[in-house]
C-alpha cells in the first residue's frame, strides 16, 4: 500500500473517529440527563454497554491509525 492509499485510510479512519467520539459522548450525555428519571436499570446497562463498545472500538480505530501512521514513517 502506497502512501496515496495510506493518507486516505488515515483520513477515513479519523473521520471515522471523530463521528464516533461524537456519538460516544452524545450517549453518555444522555445517560447521564436521564440517570434519575424513572427507567429500566436493565435499559440503562444496555445503554452503558454500548457506549463501552463503541469505546473499545475507538480504541482499536486509534491503534489503526498509529499503525498507519508508523507506515507512513517509515517509507
């Protein structure tokens, strides 16, 4: 893969990030506004799961991307 392809991976992959820390903290806002109101606790850990998952993935979004980036570096 040639540098072209890298610089467009990155920028899909930090578009790509940025969508999802937006949505990430949209849900956590959320979650939090509606802590006390009267709702399912099992509805509220569903939600909290998710959010945790759509962390991890941004986790391993980030790895890509320094990975990318190393490549990048390097040729």
């Amino acid at each position: 893969m040639g540098d072209p392809e890298l610089k467009k991976e990155l920028e899909e992959l930090d578009a790509q990030i940025e969508r999802m820390r937006k949505e990430s903290a949209q849900m956590r806002e959320e979650i939090g506004q509606s802590w006390d109101a009267p709702t399912d606790m099992a509805e509220r850990a569903t939600l909290l799961t998710n959010v945790e998952q759509l962390e991890a993935l941004i986790d391993d979004l980030q790895v890509r991307r320094e990975q990318i980036l190393r490549r990048m570096g390097s040729a």
